[in-house]
C-alpha cells in the first residue's frame, strides 16, 4: 500500500502538534509508529492542498478500499478538478460499494464533466444502493446531460419514488434531445412494467394520437400499470371503442388495484357495464371503495339497492362501507337522509366519516324541506360532539341556514376551541341587513381574545368579510378591536393569525379611510 506519511510530514514542516518529529502520527493499523495510509488520505483530504492531489491519486490505486474510499473523498474536499478526473471516473467503476459512491460525490462535488463522467453516472443509474442511483442522477442534473438515453429512461421503473421522480424531472428537461425522445417513444411501444406505465403517464397528448393500436394492446399487458395507463390514456382520447375496450378489460381484470382504478374510470361515466365487476369486487378490501364509488356512479336500481345493504354490512371493511355512504349521499335518492342518519355515530370511525360527507353532499345538492331540519339537528349535534372530524362535519353544515341557531350557541359555549373555531367559521358575515348577522360580529369581536389560535383566526377572517360586505363594528368597539387586531398581528406565535389579523386591520382601515 501507497505511504502517504512522507508527504503528510514534508507538507507541514513542525506542525506536529505535539508530537516528537520522528512519529507525527500515533501508532495504528498501518504499522508501528507510521499512520495508517487510509488515516493519511482522510488526513489530506481534509488540511492539505491542492498540491496533495498527486499523492491521493496514487493512493486512489491502493489495494485496500479503505484507503480508495478516503482517496475520493480526500480529491473532492481539496478541489482540485483535473488531477482528479481520471482517478475519480475509475473509483466510480470501482468494485467496493462504498468507493464508487465517495468517488461519484467527489465528482459531483468538483463539478467534473466529459463524456467519460457522464458514462460513470449513468452507469451508476443501476446501482443496487438508491442513495447512488439518486446522486448520479443528481450529476447527470449538474451537467446538464442526460447520459444513456436508455438506462435514463429505464430509472422511471426505478421502485423508489425519489428515484423515478428524478428521472422524470430530467427526462422533461431533454424532451427535445432526439435520443431521449426517440427512447420515450420506444418505451411506450415496446417498453415493460413501470417504466412504460409512466411514459404513457407523462407523454403529452401530441404524442400519443398515433398511438391507439399500442394503447389497445397495453389493456392486455402483463404490468397493471401499464392497463391502467393505457385504459386512461384511450379514455382521454375519447370514442365509444375506448369506452368498450375498457369495459372488456374490466371484465378480464384481475389485479385489485388495477381494477379498482378501471372501476373508477367507467362508473364516473355511469356505464353499466361496471356493474357486474363493482358487485365482484366490492367485498375486496382494496378494491371495494372503488367499486361502491362506481356503483354510485351507475345510478341503476341495482347498483342503489347494493349501496343500501352495503350501509349495514359489518363483514365489509370500513373504508368500504364509508365509500358506499358517500355514494348514496351523492346520488340524493328519496331515502339517502334516512339511510345515513342513524349511522352517524357509529362506532366504526371511517364509517362515521363517510356518513358526514354523504350528509354533506346532499345539503351541497339541496335537502328537501322536511330533511332540512332533521340533518341540521344531527350535524350540529355531531360537531358538538368534538372528536377527529370536527371541520368535516363543519364543511357538510356549510350552507345549511337550519343549523345557524345551534352553531351560534357552539360559538361561544362549546368547551372544545376546534368546535369553537368551526362554528365561528360558519356564522354568516356577509350580510350586515341581517340583524342575527350584527349579532354575529358581536361574536367575532369577542372571539379575538379567545385562547385557542384557531378561534382568533376565525375571527379575524369574520372580521375581514363583515367589514368587506360594508358592516360596521358594535358601536363603541373599534378602537379596542383595532388595537386588538394590531397586537395580534404584531406578536402572535402562529404565522396565518398574524397574516389574518394584519388583512382585517387593513380593511378595518379602508372602511375608515372611506
């Protein structure tokens, strides 16, 4: 092994900190008395200069890949970017792991380029470690080259996210270097599993007209991925043969997820050809809320009437029953309000969750007169209640003036400051002709000094709507609102408060100002 000791001593002549000239370096695996030359190269690379470069060069040859991994890491500290190169772009081939990823750090680190670089990186695309797959992409970034148009492309099936992710970004930043896009358009005809799917993912819609015959063909390919893409891509094309090539491929689905998705795209057109494959996989726990979805979708007294006992059907798992009361809220039959109520307080929580937005889409459809109160009554009582899905229950009562009563009383007496804010939100401050509204911005003021922060933002944005919808405060009341709103936009902890506070003064300003 290469003796880096000589040229550690003769570069800093009586900076032996200590130590008798004749043994600078304490005793260690290199032997007695001498440093250990992988202990000298760490050594150089972190205090010596660019003048070392020669010596870590040589001892970038060393036998032993300890010293190798300290060599690259060594020439990247001491910047010095030609004598570097050539050993660097060998560590990359290195056989040990840990060699090749210092030796591609170091070459990122000095910035090196030429075509012998950009082979090392995209080399290291196939790498088993994703920390090197990440930094060679990182490199290729850097040069502003995409390498091997092939191993490029094939980092879109790359397993990790921030791999692929990577790639992705690269591969739209060369779209117009002829290799890449020749390779894209290849992988999209002929290419396999994940790499495929996501080129048909991110091709834009120039790309693929003349692609109808390869996308058919990709409702049969082995990859679900690759079905689902290329079911989505056929769809956003358009013409009733899509339609019924996905509705066979449906049929012959047998991937959960893929079938799930498959299932999404034809119960959103109400096709009725899903519902023989919905029924099928409802019972599955992946799949199933995407079946109850297209069984909402299909809107036939069949798929209805499956939803209905779906509600009560405690084998199905909850994200399955939550699913299918979404879908009979959405779908506004005569008895949806009737079926979803008694399972508001359910035990099961995505159950309950699933009830409050089934709720919440009929009010957002237009309850009818005799349901108006009933779901107000249970909604309110449910927000009361507190728990996880105070602002969910909170969206579905937005717009139900039934509820208002029972909302201004959480206002001000509900014991948790989540319902406090919540109901706060809901109050109406856009009509100051409304004499209950006057008595709303009376909350509005009172609520800023409220000791929970989501209840002072709440009403600060209160504050900013009256004022914007020509309001006045209660009178009396604004010169200590002011100072309020000036202090919490000044010193309090929470950044939206501030940024609230801060818009309501201004308007408070402008209503003056006027």
């Amino acid at each position: 092994m290469y003796n880096l000791r000589a040229a550690e001593e003769s570069s800093f002549p009586g900076c032996h900190d200590g130590r008798t000239p004749d043994r600078p370096f304490p005793a260690g695996a290199g032997g007695r008395g001498r440093a250990a030359p992988w202990a000298a190269a760490k050594g150089l690379g972190a205090i010596g200069r660019a003048g070392h470069a020669t010596a870590l060069a040589r001892a970038a040859e060393d036998r032993d890949p300890a010293v190798r991994a300290a060599a690259a890491h060594g020439l990247g500290r001491l910047g010095a970017r030609e004598a570097g190169r050539d050993p660097l772009v060998k560590l990359m081939h290195d056989q040990d792991r840990d060699v090749r990823r210092r030796a591609l750090l170091a070459a990122v680190r000095l910035g090196l380029d030429g075509a012998a670089v950009t082979e090392a990186f995209a080399r290291l695309l196939g790498e088993p470690d994703r920390h090197l797959r990440i930094n060679a992409l990182a490199g290729l970034d850097a040069l502003g080259a995409p390498g091997d148009a092939s191993t490029l492309v094939a980092a879109l099936g790359d397993a990790d996210a921030a791999v692929w992710g990577r790639a992705s970004s690269l591969l739209y930043r060369f779209r117009d270097d002829p290799a890449v896009r020749a390779e894209v358009m290849r992988t999209a005809r002929e290419g396999t599993g994940a790499a495929r799917a996501r080129v048909l993912e991110m091709l834009p819609d120039r790309c693929v007209e003349g692609l109808h015959a390869v996308l058919l063909d990709g409702l049969r390919d082995p990859s679900p991925q690759v079905r689902v893409e290329a079911a989505r891509r056929l769809l956003k094309a358009g013409g009733g043969a899509a339609v019924d090539a996905l509705a066979t491929a449906l049929d012959d689905e047998s991937d959960p997820e893929a079938a799930g998705r498959l299932l999404i795209m034809l119960g959103a057109r109400g096709d009725r050809r899903a519902t023989g494959p919905a029924l099928r996989w409802l019972n599955h726990p992946d799949a199933g809320p995407r079946a109850a979805f297209a069984l909402g979708g299909i809107g036939t007294e069949t798929a209805a009437e499956r939803l209905r006992t779906a509600l009560d059907e405690r084998t199905l798992p909850g994200p399955t029953r939550a699913a299918a009361a979404r879908a009979v809220g959405k779908s506004g039959a005569w008895d949806a309000v009737w079926l979803l109520l008694p399972l508001l307080d359910d035990a099961d929580a995505e159950l309950r969750a699933g009830v409050v937005d089934g709720l919440g889409a009929l009010t957002d459809g237009g309850l009818r007169l005799w349901e108006r109160h009933p779901v107000a009554w249970a909604l309110t009582a449910h927000l009361a209640a507190g728990g996880d899905d105070v602002w969910r229950t909170r969206n579905a009562l937005a717009g139900l003036t039934q509820a208002l009563p029972a909302v201004r009383r959480l206002a001000g007496r509900a014991d948790s400051g989540e319902v406090r804010a919540a109901a706060l939100s809901l109050l109406d401050a856009d009509d100051p002709s409304d004499g209950r509204a006057r008595g709303d911005v009376r909350r509005f003021v009172e609520a800023l000094n409220d000791p929970h922060e989501a209840v002072r933002y709440h009403a600060a944005l209160g504050l900013t709507r009256w004022t914007a919808a020509g309001g006045e405060l209660p009178a009396g009341s604004g010169g200590e609102v002011r100072d309020r709103l000036a202090r919490l936009g000044a010193a309090d902890p929470s950044r939206r408060l501030r940024q609230a506070a801060t818009e309501a003064l201004e308007a408070l300003g402008r209503v003056t100002d006027a």
